[in-house]
C-alpha cells in the first residue's frame, strides 16, 4: 500500500498544481487571505522537503516546478497588483 498511497499523494499533488495552473486568475493573495498559503508556499515546502530527502531544489527551481515556468515570467503575465482591500483582509487575518 505504500507504494500506491505514495502514487496517490503524487498525482494528487499535479492535480493541484494544474488546477493552479488552469486558475491563473486567482491571485497568490487571495490564496493566502482564504487558505494561508500560496504557489510560492507550495515552491518553499517543495524545496525544504527535496533537501530533507538529500536533493538541491533551491527556491527559484522550486517556484518555476511550482508555476510551470520561471517565476519572473508568470508574475509579469499574470500577477496583478494587491488592491487596497485585498491588502487589508491580508493583514486583519495576520495580526
């Protein structure tokens, strides 16, 4: 069972992040204010568990298996800027 149990948690995990990634719309904000995490959580605990496991996935790598391309491309075609309102349900849920 552990072979499979370990399948599943794997496919579970790239269904999700085709979800993400059919979703662009939602923000990493928005993810954050409604769950209290986001893609580059995702990217952070994906390279922390590489390294537990004896494997280098720095952060960068990490984000750009996370969003399917290079951080810096996904945020200028997708990331919009944090409105006013977004910003202060961040914060209330953060004090």
């Amino acid at each position: 069972m552990s072979d499979t149990k370990t399948e599943i948690e794997a496919a579970t995990f790239r269904r999700l992040l085709a979800h993400l990634d059919n979703n662009k719309d939602v923000q990493n904000i928005d993810l954050m204010i409604l769950a209290n995490f986001c893609r580059n959580c995702l990217a952070k605990w994906y390279s922390a568990e590489a390294s537990e496991r004896g494997e280098q996935v720095d952060y960068e790598q990490a984000r750009e298996i996370i969003y399917g391309m290079p951080y810096s491309e996904w945020k200028e075609k997708y990331q919009l800027e944090a409105t006013p309102e977004q910003m202060e349900k961040f914060n209330a849920r953060n004090k």
